[in-house]
C-alpha cells in the first residue's frame, strides 16, 4: 500500500534535511519539480532536488514544525516555521513558509515553497 499524499509530505518536512539520495529517488517522482518561489530556477528530477536542498543543509541545522496541513488526495499545503542555525555557530534566524505539494501514483510531483526571501538573513550580498 503507498502512502497518501498527507503522509509523504509529513515525511518530507519531518526529515528532508537528513535524507539520503535514496530516500528522494523513493518520495519524489522522476520527472518532479521543485521550486523556490522568491529565488529564480526550477530544479527537475530528485537528484537535483537533493543537490539543492543539502546546500542548504550544508550551511545549516535545520529544524522544521509544521503549523497548519491542509490535505486532498493529490494535493497537500503545509505552512512551515523553519528555524535555520547556522553550522559556525555564528547565528540563527526564522522564516515561514508555505509549500504547496502536488503527488501522482504514491509520489510527490511538484513542490513549490512560498516565502520572504531576505538576503540579509542568508548572509547573500545583494547586487
């Protein structure tokens, strides 16, 4: 039995940050979509997927707590509190975000996160 649409994105936001590329081949489909909406670029397939999400794992401790879930079968909206440490120690910060998640046959299709993006906060010089 796959896991519904509700369960797949708890999973994803209970531990993305410390899944192997194993556990994204499984959760995400292969021709999925990933985007973060404020920051140009649309990432396909579960590999980049990976690549991107443990860059930014690779700078941070993340801890996430979902706020509020709104589910359908194929549809999941999860609004997010994320509390970013930095690994140097040298600060933390929060940020809300909402990530809407389309799932097909068991797996996740398309995820798109709506938030604030702040440079300042992420230490990114802005042009």
């Amino acid at each position: 039995m796959s896991a519904s649409a509700e369960e797949l994105v708890r999973r994803v936001c209970d531990g993305w940050n410390e899944f192997a590329m194993e556990d994204f081949r499984e959760i995400f489909a292969e021709d999925c979509t990933y985007q973060n909406i404020p920051i140009p670029g649309i990432h396909h397939g579960p590999d980049a997927i990976f690549e991107v999400l443990g860059a930014i794992g690779a700078g941070y401790e993340i801890k996430l707590r979902i706020d509020n879930l709104v589910t359908s079968p194929t549809l999941v909206m999860a609004e997010r509190t994320e509390h970013f440490t930095r690994q140097d120690g040298t600060g933390s910060f929060e940020l809300q975000a909402v990530g809407v998640f389309e799932v097909r046959d068991g797996r996740i299709q398309s995820w798109r996160d709506y938030f604030h993006f702040d440079p300042t906060l992420w230490g990114v010089e802005q042009a």
